[in-house]
C-alpha cells in the first residue's frame, strides 16, 4: 500500500481531494476600506453562502466575510453525504425541543435535500451531485434493530425509506459485512467544495459581495446596528450573522459558539477500475454505519472510494487512523486490499450535548448558528436560508427552531476526549 506523504494539515487545505477536484473555481478580494451593507455575515461555509444568496436574491445589500477562502472550514472538508434530517432520529429531536419546536424542525430539515439539490438545478452549480439516496449500514444486530426503529418514524413522517435486508445490501454496497441498511431515497452527495463555491458564486452573481482573506477582529455595537472589523477596514451594517461554526477564529466583543470539537478524516483511493466500479457501489449512493466509532464511505465522480472516521490525522492517532482506514477497506472489500490511497484529510465538526444545532440571539436581526453535529449540508443551506429571511425583518418565526440567549457546553475537553480517544483505541485495535 503506498500513502501520500502530503501532509494533512487543517492549515493546507490544497492536499484535501476536494479542493484537488472541485469543478466550481472562485475568487474574492480582501476587504479594503469602511463600507456600509443592510446585513453583514461572518463565515464563508454553507451556512453564510447560503444565507447571502438569499439575501441578495431578495434585494439585501450583503456583505460576506471570510478568513481564509469560501469552504475553507467543514463546507469543503466533509463527506459529500446530503442527508434529511438530523443524525437524531425525529422523535428524539421532538423529546428535545417539544412537539411544536422539534416537529418544525424536523419538517425543515425533511427537505432539505429538496433545497440543496434544486438549488444545484436552478443554479447550474458543478459539483458531481448524484441523488441516488444513501445508505446507513447495520454493522450488527443492534444497528438492524436502531434502524429499524427509525425506519418505523420515518414511514410516520411519510418519509421514502426502506429497510434492505443482507443480500440486497450487499447489492447496493458490494461488500456482504452488513446485516441491512436503511436507504433513504431523499437523500444523495455531491463534491462538497464545489457546491460550497457554487453557492457563494451565485450569489456573488445575485449581488452579494464577497471578501476572502479577511477575518473579522472584533465585533462592535454601533447604534442600531454593528460595526465588524477586519485588518484592511469594516463594515457597518444593520444584520449580522456569524456562521463559522468549528471554524470561528477569536474576535473580540463576541462570545465564541460553545460546542465539542470532533475531529473526523478521510482517505481516498486512487479510482478504481471499471471492472471493480461494477460491484463496488454500483449506483454511488453514500454509506455510513451503525457502529458506535461511525465510518463512512462512497465514491466520488471519478470512482475514488473515500473511507472516513471520527479521528484527526494530526498527533499519536494518525498512524492508527490510517492503519485502520487501510485494513477497514480490505475488509469491505477484499479486492482493494492494498490498493493505492491518494488522498487524507480531515475536519473538525461541531457537536453539542444535545445534538442539536443552534441558533444564538446576538440582538434585533442578529444571531450566531452552530453546532450541526456532523450533518450540515442540508441544514446549512435551509439554516442559512431561513437566517436570510429573518435577518430582512426580524421575525424569528422563519426560523426552523427557536433561537436562544445563550448555550454552553459542560466538560467539552472530556466529551471531545471520549470521542476521539475512544475512536483511537478502536482504530489501534480494530481490525475495522
Ligand atoms: C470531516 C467532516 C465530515 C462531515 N460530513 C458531513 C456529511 O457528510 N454530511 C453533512 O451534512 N455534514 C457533514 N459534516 C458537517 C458539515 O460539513 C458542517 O456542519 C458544515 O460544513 C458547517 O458549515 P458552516 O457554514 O456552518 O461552517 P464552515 O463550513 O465551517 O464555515 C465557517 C467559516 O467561517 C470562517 N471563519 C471563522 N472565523 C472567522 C472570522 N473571525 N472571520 C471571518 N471568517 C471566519 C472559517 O474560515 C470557515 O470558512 C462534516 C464535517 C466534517 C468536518
């Protein structure tokens, strides 16, 4: 087995696949200069391009800033798995936030691989978008019995679910360890830089203005409104929206979003052949599993199987991760045993106690959202979406769930402790 030598660094983002292969290209000046906009947004990932594209559709003055380059942070490093909802299973989120609150939510987030597919459509947005469902894989019969509990609240949601039994599994994935897997026909993936980049593209093109290289420093009242500024200048403006996240750098005058930081990689193969592209998820829907250290896997466009897990590429755990990646591989699928891995990199995800994402009162038309825990392709978009709509009129009724005052995390560095330091030792002993 050959592994690149390119380090994988959160810092160097050009040894990611994503930013390799990504179809949509951009380019954004730092911000020069004081300037005033209607509505001012810190974060260029899902969440912010979203929320710009839709502000400027709707005629807001907007201004995006972003640290480094658009899809710098999750939005370019992640999965590519556009799921339906939330890694929760609806009646949990319904437990969690009530009946109302929660089955608001859940509705929102039912379509939001509606959104983020047709927005690709309406858009002409490059990024291998296939929507072939996805696969979530029993890894024993505990997970066959999870799955079909939440196939049971998912038929009650009207959702097009099916539970597949072994064989037809082993059909779909090409590997037989599964004992079924719940295929949820909404549901797809897509290079996810790309449509990163063909979000704030567009709504460049709708008449947003853009800014990368510029982080924002500190965050200030300024009569109505805020003044955010940046080391080349500010903007002024009446709405703010801080999107960043696991991402968020310090700026002062404001808290920073409190939330677990998980640390999940991925590898790629190089492209497999034809021959093994008849078998090896012949129909490119993207798969994930029911063990308790979740993986991941699909193939992109040019038929590279990525394989990914809770772990950072970074310290003592690196080697394990990717001892385990390659053995994982081979055990799903015995014919790419030492095959060729082109690609490692990973992410930080923003987990909550709760699992839950959050919606951060800032003041009037102002809010900070985060913590997606490991599902915000869909939420990103229908958050950034519905932000778009209340920061025009303050109206938190558009919002998918109640915004809060304020949200802390208990013993963050122990539960990020317990994911990571558990999948190590897993990947350490694991055969898979
Ligand atoms: C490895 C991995 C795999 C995942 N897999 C999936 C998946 O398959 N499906 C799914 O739905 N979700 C997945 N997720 C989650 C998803 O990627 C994130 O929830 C989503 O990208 C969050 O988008 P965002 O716009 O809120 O934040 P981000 O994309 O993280 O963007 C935040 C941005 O804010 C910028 N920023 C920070 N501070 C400042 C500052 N001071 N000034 C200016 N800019 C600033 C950062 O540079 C960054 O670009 C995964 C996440 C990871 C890390």
């Amino acid at each position: 087995m050959r592994v690149s030598s390119q380090s994988m660094g959160e810092a160097d983002p050009g040894t990611n696949l994503w930013s390799t292969t990504a179809g949509e290209t951009l380019a954004a000046a730092p911000l020069e200069g004081d300037v005033c906009a209607d509505a001012v947004i810190v974060g260029g990932g899902f969440t912010g391009c979203s929320a710009a594209l839709h502000l400027a559709e709707a005629g807001v003055g907007v201004r995006l800033l972003e640290a480094q380059s658009i899809g710098f942070g999750g939005s370019g490093r992640n999965v590519g798995l556009v799921n339906a909802g939330l890694w929760l299973p609806p009646e949990e989120v319904e437990q969690a936030l009530g009946q109302a609150v929660g089955g608001r939510l859940n509705a929102a987030l039912a379509a939001g691989p509606d959104l983020v597919f047709s927005l690709i459509d309406r858009l002409g947005i490059d990024c291998e978008a296939m929507r072939s469902g996805t696969l979530h894989c029993a890894h024993s019969q505990g997970g066959l019995d999870d799955l079909k509990d939440r196939l049971r609240q998912q038929l009650a949601r009207g959702a097009p679910v099916e539970l597949l039994d072994a064989e037809e599994t082993a059909a779909r994935t090409g590997t037989r360890i599964y004992r079924g897997a719940l295929l949820d026909r909404r549901a797809g993936t897509i290079q996810p830089l790309a449509y990163c980049r063909g979000l704030a593209r567009a709504a460049r093109d709708a008449g947003a203005v853009l800014h990368e290289q510029t982080p924002v420093l500190s965050i200030a009242r300024a009569g109505d409104g805020w003044r955010v500024a940046t080391p080349g200048g500010s903007v002024s403006a009446g709405a703010l929206l801080i999107a960043v996240n696991a991402y968020g750098r310090p700026m002062a005058g404001l808290t920073p979003p409190a939330y677990v930081p998980v640390h999940y990689f991925q590898i790629a193969t190089r492209p497999l052949t034809d021959n093994l592209r008849r078998s090896v998820l012949p129909e490119r829907q993207g798969c994930w599993d029911t063990a308790p250290v979740m993986s991941s896997f699909r193939l992109d466009a040019a038929g590279r199987l990525l394989i990914g897990a809770v772990g950072s590429l970074e310290g003592a755990g690196a080697r394990w991760h990717r001892g385990w990646a390659a053995r994982k591989l081979a055990a799903l699928f015995p014919d790419l045993a030492g095959i060729d891995l082109e690609h490692a990199w990973c992410g930080r995800i923003a987990m909550t106690g709760d699992h839950l994402p959050k919606i951060l009162r800032l003041g009037e038309r102002s809010v900070s959202v985060f913590g997606y825990s490991g599902r915000g392709i869909s939420p990103g978009t229908t958050f950034g979406k519905a932000v778009a709509a209340y920061l025009v009129d303050g109206d938190e009724r558009a919002l998918p769930c109640d915004p809060v005052d304020a949200h802390s995390e208990r013993l963050a560095g122990v539960k990020q402790a317990y994911y990571e330091f558990g999948a190590s030792l897993t990947h350490a002993v694991g055969e898979r």
